[in-house]
C-alpha cells in the first residue's frame, strides 16, 4: 500500500510539473497540436439563376484558430428515365463563399438600389463544371475567421424550349460539397497578469502562436517582446522575430495584417491592437523567427487599458452569443483609464417630447460644442423591437437611457439567424431650420467596437462612412445580409452657408434649431423590391433569408434594372395576343352547334373562356384575374384535352349510348390525369390516343357496312387532311418550338390552330331518317308540320356532304 500511495504522488507530481512547465513553456509541451475536421454536404440539385431565391445555400462551421479551409466541389449530371448523363450538355455551376453571412451575389451585373452598401467581407467565386474530370476543383481558404460560413450554388440563367416533360430527356445538375478544416488546439493563453516564456529554434517550429481573449470595456492593450536572448548573440539589433496580431483568426504576412519587425528595434518590441480593439473576442499573435541558424528566447506580455463601466451591458449578451462565456477568461475590471470623447458627438434627446421607445426613428441633437470629459464615450443601446414576422424589426432607444450630458454613440445587435437574412436600414432625416443652411452628417459605423478617436474627431474605417445632408431626398442605407455582431454608429454634423459667400459655400457653426432623426430597422427586402417585384422569404434548412423575384424582366437585387425591361406596350400585346387568339373558337362553337354537336359546343366555350381568363391571369403586369390562378388554370388545361376528346368522339360513329359513355368516360379521366400532372405527355396522349383507335375502327366497320369508302376521298383531301395538318402543326409548335422570348406568339398560333382545324374535322349534320313506308300510316299523319320543312331543308343543304362521306 505504501509503494501504491508513493506511485499515486509521484504521478500526480509529474502531472502537475507537465501542466506547470506547459504553462511557463508552451514550446517545451511541443506546441498547440494541429486537428482536423472534415463536413460532408449533402448533394443539392442546382436551378438556373433567376433570383436569389434561384440558389441552393451551403452552411459550414469553421472551428477557432483554424490554419486552413479547404472546399472540395463536386459537379454532378444525371439524366432521367434510365438515359446516359453523356446526353446531357455540360453546364458550370456558379459557388459565392462567404464568412459570417449570406453572400451576396450578381451574376447578371445588375444595378443595385441607390446607396447599397456592398463593401463587405471577401466573397470568394468558383466555378465547377459537371463534365466527367480526374481533377476535382478544390478551393482552399488560408486562416479563416471562425464560426458560421455560407456557400451558394447556381446555374447560368439559359432561355430554356418549353417542351413536354415527357418527350424529351430531363437533365438535373447536382452539387456536393465537402469542408476540410485543419486548426490549433490548446493555443497559449497570454493574460495581464503576467508574462509568458518563449523559446524558439531554428532547427524546430520558427512560429509560435499565443491568444488573448479581450474583455468588454476595453480602450487599447498592447502585447510586448522582452528579456530577448539570441544566439549568436547579437546576430541582430533587436529581437530577431516578427509579430502578426489579428482578432478572430490567425494572421498572415501577406493579407496585410498588423505586423512589427522586431529585429530593428533597440530597446523593447511590442504590437498594438485596435483602438478600441473589438470587444469580447479573441485575438491570434504569431511569432515568426526570422530566417538563419538563429535560437531566440522571450517573454511574452499584454498590457491593457481599460474603460470604466459604460460598456458593461456588453460583456453578458455579446459574450453569450460568442460563445465565449467562461469563468476563466480575463477581466479587468481592476483597470481603468479615461478617455477625451470626440467632438460634435451623438447626444440623445431625452426632452419631454421626445419620442416613445416604440418609435421607428430617434431624435438625435448633435451638440457643436467641445463635449470632451474624462470619461469613455457613453455606449446607447438600441433596444429590439421585433413584429411577428420574419425580418421585421427596430432598434429604438429605451426612454430608461442616461441623458445627453454623456458623449455618446449608439449600438445594437444584429443576429446570427434571426437577422442576416435580411437588409440592415439606415436612415437620417435631416431637417435645416433655414434653405441657405445645408447640414451635413457624417455617419460612422463599425462591427465589434466603437469607431476609433483621436484629437476630439471619430476617424472611420476605410469604406465605413456614409454621408448625408438636408438638401438630399434619399438619406437611406441599405446593407443586405448584414454580418452578425455588435454594430457601433456615430454621428457628425457640419453646417454650411449657401449664400452671401464668393466662394460658393461658407462653414458655419451649427444651430441648435437642426434636427436629426435616425432609424434603423431590418426589413425583408429593400423598398420591398418596388413595384417590378415582389419580396418572397426562402427557407434552407435552419436558415432563412428573403430576396426579391423581379417580374417582367426587370433584374437587380431591389428590382430596380430596368435595361431588358419589357415596354408597357409589348405587355399589353403579350396580353392580347395571349387571350384574342381565343377567340378563334367561335366559328368551330357556331359550326358545332349548327350540326347539332352541343356537347362539343358547350366543351369549345369552355374552353375558349377558361383559357381567355388564364393567361389574362397569368402575366405579370397586365393581368387580371377573375378567380383563384388555381381554378383558372385547373380548367384550361382540362378544357384543353376535353376538347380534342369530344372532337374525336363527334368524329366516330358510335350508336347513341356509346358516344354518351365516351364522353363520360373521356371527362373523368382527363381530370384526373389534369390533376395529377397537368405538364405530362400522357395526360394528352393516353386518351387522344385511344380515341383515335376507336374513330379508326369505327371508320373501318363503315366501309364493310356501306361497301364504299369511308370517309369518301373527297372530304380526306379538302377537310379531314386540312384539318390534320392544322392539329399536327400546333401540336409540333406547342410541344417543341416554344421559349420564354417568343410564348406570346407561338402559344397564341397554337389556339388558332386548334381551334382552326374543328369546323375541317367536325361530320356534318346528322340525318333524320323519315318512317317506313308500311301499315302505320298514322304514324306519318302525325309528324308534325314542321319536321317536313326539316326533311327537305336537309336533304337539300347536306346533299353535298352526304356525297362526300
């Protein structure tokens, strides 16, 4: 028992020495090991592009500190009913990749909507044929920001031939996609509390990575190099290493990342972060030896300035939706450091009048006077308010907020799901108390942290500044698919007078009587794509976005391109074409029911009606539609294969009770096929098919009763021939030359045709035939008066056709 409990503490000892000397000397552990995590997407058929709604979203998860992403694409052709996917063209699919949110994509060059802001995180493009190839495309994304990344898939828009599903091959493009991520594990944690020691050589790994977790409220922190020993000694002036500093992800020389040569400096190296730098994440150092037989030993610092507590909202909600929450991360609360705020800064109006929470703008005093205090600038939380509707939300000030004797500025949160699918809106309504006083505002914003100040002015990033004044009628930005995070605004305001001045234009002190409204929303889609468009919401798995489907051509992301746009003139014509060309029903309808087909009539009326109606109630634009597009289109095509059955029935010779059943029988089958698949071939082909067996056998037995032919040569070559050369050419037009550019006018060629060959094919007028001649005589004393005239009205108008049959 003694020897077991000695064992027990020596390797209790040994285990605590490893995570002591792993702690001290990360490079004597061996370094942060390097894992691998691999997602396999499922394959997604792939549809030609015509809105966003068009593309098929990818979603992959990139772990923390992952040295590489790599995106190995797979382009898929199948053909259907059995047939070779050699039968199918080669197409190229489209793939947009992006971090944090949807990509936002433009195959066409389209125009966006005024004042769209798309100077946003890299989307990376690749193309992936579907021809058979060894070579599989791989795209490979060094050091990628953690957390949530998108892919979307699509098609080249191609005018597509409106054929029969059924006569023709079906080709289906499919798209797989498999992530590959290599990261660290267990990089050192560096702490203010104090340093960490570093050996590096030659002969092993020249980097070492080091991670600092950034806490709420913080103003700068910077990471020091000291006690440097090198070998050979004094092989350089400094330390010989290079240090690369990035938030969220590792950094890299060649992305222009913060970087500092520590070899040309004398007394001390260190690298500064951001000011601020982004609050509540974690920022990646590399230490890159530099190159020759070189062994370098240092420590390894932060240092940290601290706000006080005006930022602490944040350190709960943004840490939440980090998932960074530990107990074991650093805080410092123990630090502080003023801070001069900005001149010309964001003071909210608190007055009495001031606007309830649930307003959708805010009322902004911008003061011109020199607000500079020893405090940090004072953060405003936009509280949510959210409608029960997708992308339906606003950010307003809570009336609960501090006043305006803080400098301010503003933030609120944009969610990861709830809110990337849709369009971030930012709007100032800026109002001048006089027409020669142009105000100016300058609006700055940022993701992560407020915008950086110095010498009582706001300096915004490069392409994260946007400017309005009172004489612009449009002071609206829109960001669509906004990334996820805490975003920060400040304003600025500068006046101007537009008269009594040589020059043009005089800089002149802000009046307080100027006002400035500012709103911010999430909306679906921006300006609800206009009046060429509407807003639709898309569903991709757990995801959700909204994107505009533009009508009549029109194209862009908002619907407002007009350049391929149809005139109101061509629609009116679609239109018409469309719907008059029924109208060529009505001499078969007057025929029909001049040789007593009423069945046939009432089916041509129907017919001619529901088919006006549909296609009025079809377009885009100039539409109107009486009913449900459901009904109206469940009916034109039932109509439309009911018509050729009646055709065909009227063309047979069938006693009484058999043409009453085909006519039953016809109707119940062609709605049902109709409401299994209105677009299959066989909806048309079974029951035009089988009539046309039964009019050919009835033909047949005709010719063995009358002992002639039947029907008689004349009426196949100058009716029945006619008439099958009409059907034939619609048919041949309707199911092989149709496209989406010349519908209008093939479509409406097809219901001339259609309705052209029935008063050819239709028999003529059915005899009646007078009684026998025999013992009941009063039987012919009883026919009345006018069925005489009838008689011999026939047999002297269809003489002719009875010749013909």
């Amino acid at each position: 028992p003694k020897m077991a409990e000695d064992n027990q503490l020596l390797s209790q000892t040994l285990l605590y020495f490893t995570l002591f000397l792993s702690f001290l000397c990360p490079s004597c552990a061996g370094g942060p090991e390097v894992k691998r995590n691999v997602e396999v997407q499922q394959t997604k058929v792939m549809h030609q592009w015509n809105s966003y709604g068009s593309a098929q979203i990818f979603h992959f998860t990139v772990p923390r500190a992952a040295l590489n992403s790599t995106f190995e694409l797979h382009g898929i052709k199948v053909a259907d009913k059995g047939a070779s996917s050699d039968s199918c063209p080669n197409r190229t699919i489209h793939v947009a990749i992006q971090s944090g949110t949807f990509p936002v994509v433009n195959p066409g060059n389209a125009a966006f909507p005024t004042n769209t802001w798309l100077k946003r995180t890299d989307v990376f493009h690749v193309n992936v044929s579907t021809k058979a190839s060894p070579w599989v495309p791989i795209w490979e994304v060094l050091n990628p920001a953690p957390g949530d990344w998108f892919a979307a898939g699509y098609l080249d828009h191609q005018e597509e031939k409106m054929t029969q599903r059924d006569l023709t091959v079906s080709c289906t493009y499919l798209l797989g996609i498999i992530h590959t991520t290599e990261y660290l594990d267990e990089i050192p944690v560096l702490s203010e509390r104090g340093p960490l020691y570093q050996k590096m050589l030659s002969s092993g790994d020249n980097t070492a990575q080091f991670r600092y977790f950034v806490p709420a409220n913080t103003l700068s922190f910077q990471i020091d190099i000291s006690d440097c020993h090198q070998l050979p000694v004094n092989s350089t002036v400094g330390c010989p290493v290079v240090l690369l500093l990035k938030p969220t992800s590792l950094p890299l020389l060649s992305n222009k990342d913060s970087s500092v040569n520590c070899s040309t400096m004398e007394d001390g190296c260190n690298i500064h972060g951001d000011t601020p730098p982004i609050q509540s994440t974690w920022y990646y150092l590399e230490v890159e030896l530099l190159p020759g037989n070189l062994t370098a030993s240092f420590n390894v610092e932060v240092k940290v300035t601290a706000c006080d507590s005006s930022l602490d909202y944040l350190s709960e909600e943004v840490e939440g939706h980090q998932e960074q929450r530990n107990t074991s991360l650093p805080s410092h609360s123990h630090l502080l450091k003023n801070i001069p705020a900005h001149r010309d800064a964001v003071m909210a109006d608190q007055s009495p009048g001031a606007k309830s929470s649930l307003s959708r703008s805010m009322h902004i005093e911008l003061s011109s006077e020199d607000t500079s205090t020893n405090h940090c600038p004072f953060v405003h939380r936009l509280q949510r308010y959210k409608a029960p509707y997708p992308f339906h939300t606003t950010f307003a000030l809570d009336e609960s907020e501090p006043g305006s004797d803080h400098p301010s500025v503003f933030s609120f949160e944009i969610l990861p799901v709830e809110d990337t699918g849709g369009t971030l809106n930012l709007g100032l309504s800026i109002q001048s108390p006089h027409p020669d006083l142009v105000v100016a505002v300058r609006l700055c914003f940022r993701v992560g942290a407020p915008p950086k100040q110095e010498d009582s002015k706001t300096h915004c990033e490069p392409d994260h500044e946007l400017e309005g004044n009172s004489t612009s009628e449009d002071n609206t930005w829109y960001f669509p698919f906004p990334e996820p995070g805490v975003w920060y605004l400040t304003l600025d305001k500068t006046c101007w007078n537009i008269s009594g001045s040589s020059n043009g234009s005089l800089e002149v002190e802000c009046s307080n009587l100027t006002s400035v409204e500012l709103t911010t929303e999430i909306t679906p889609c921006i300006n609800d794509c206009g009046q060429n468009g509407v807003c639709h919401t898309y569903y991709s798995g757990v995801f959700f976005y909204a994107a505009c489907s533009c009508e009549d051509d029109w194209a862009g992301w908002g619907c407002t391109d007009g350049t391929n746009a149809l005139p109101y003139s061509m629609k009116l014509t679609r239109v018409l074409l469309l719907t008059l060309s029924n109208l060529m029903f009505i001499p078969a309808i007057c025929v029909a029911i001049y040789r007593k087909f009423y069945v046939a009539a009432l089916v041509y009326t129907f017919n001619m009606f529901f088919s006006t109606f549909y296609h009025a109630c079809d377009e885009q634009t100039v539409r109107y539609c009486l009913t449900k597009y459901s009904l109206l289109s469940f009916c034109d095509f039932f109509a439309s294969v009911l018509s050729f059955v009646v055709t065909l029935v009227a063309m047979a010779k069938l006693p009484e009770p058999w043409r009453g059943l085909a006519h039953m029988a016809g109707a119940l089958g062609v709605s049902a096929g109709v409401q299994y698949d209105a677009h299959g071939l066989w909806v048309f082909a079974v029951p035009v098919g089988v009539l046309a067996l039964v009019v050919l056998i009835s033909w047949i037995l005709q010719c063995r009763k009358r002992r002639k032919m039947y029907p008689s040569v004349r009426r196949i070559l100058f009716f029945l021939l006619p008439g099958a050369i009409l059907a034939g050419t619609g048919l041949i037009v309707y199911a092989f030359f149709e496209t989406g550019s010349n519908y209008q006018y093939l479509h409406s060629l097809w219901h001339v045709c259609i309705a052209g060959c029935v008063p050819l094919v239709l028999p003529s007028r059915k005899k009646k035939t007078p009684p026998a001649n025999n013992d009941h005589t009063e039987e012919l004393l009883d026919v009345s008066a006018d069925f005489v005239p009838e008689m011999r009205s026939y047999s002297a108008s269809d003489r002719m056709l009875d010749n013909m049959e």
